[in-house]
C-alpha cells in the first residue's frame, strides 16, 4: 500500500492505516468471545457478511473512481481537490481578514488626519 501514495502524506497515511489495524483487531477479539455465545455459525456469518460488504465497496465504488487513471492522475486530482477545498476556506478567511484590515486602515487614517490636524 505505501507506494500508493505520495510521498508527502505516505507517513502519516500509514501510521493511520496501522492505527485502524489494530482498532478493528481489537474489535474483533474483544467481540468474538461474545458473539460466539450466540452460536459459532452466527459470528461468521456476520464476519463474511461485513467482508462481502467491505468487497463490494472496493469492487463497485472505488473501481469507478480510479478506473483508466494512473497513480499520478489521481494524485493530481486529489491535490486539486484539496486545493479547491483550501481556497474555499481561505476566501472565506480573506474576506474575514479584508474586512479586519479596512477597519484598521480606517482607524490609522483617522489618526494619521488628526495628527496631521494638529501640525498644522
């Protein structure tokens, strides 16, 4: 899976994608004590049912998104999805910022038209 991804986010991808390992192992070995009290054909079938879930999800709608596409068109285009959601966010920020700084600039030429008042 590492090569997968770019290098950038490799790391961090990884360390995430162990953590979830090791979540859903102990998930699984905490609930099967439990679970295998209802009867042992139950718990696998539940485990069956989620992989078949699990299989088809990867089958159907990840295969629609990446097919035809090397890894690199598709690093591209989740860097321009990112970079979409960043400028949305930031022009939301720059209006926030615009609007901080003319207050500001008000304010300085407010004093920069008394001070100058009072020199004369």
């Amino acid at each position: 899976m590492p090569e997968l991804l770019p290098m950038k986010v490799r790391a961090k991808v990884m360390g995430a994608a162990a953590m979830c390992t090791f979540l859903t192992s102990f998930v699984v070995a905490s609930c099967f004590p439990t679970l295998l009290r209802a009867g042992a054909g139950f718990v696998f079938v539940m485990f069956a049912c989620i992989c078949v879930i699990a299989s088809c999800f990867a089958a159907f709608v990840l295969r629609k998104t990446t097919t035809g596409l090397s890894l690199e068109e598709i690093e591209v285009e989740a860097q321009h999805h990112v970079l979409a959601n960043e400028k949305e966010r930031a022009g939301n920020d720059a209006v926030v910022i615009a609007k901080q700084n003319a207050a500001e600039c008000t304010e300085c030429i407010n004093h920069l038209q008394t001070v100058a008042g009072r020199c004369r």
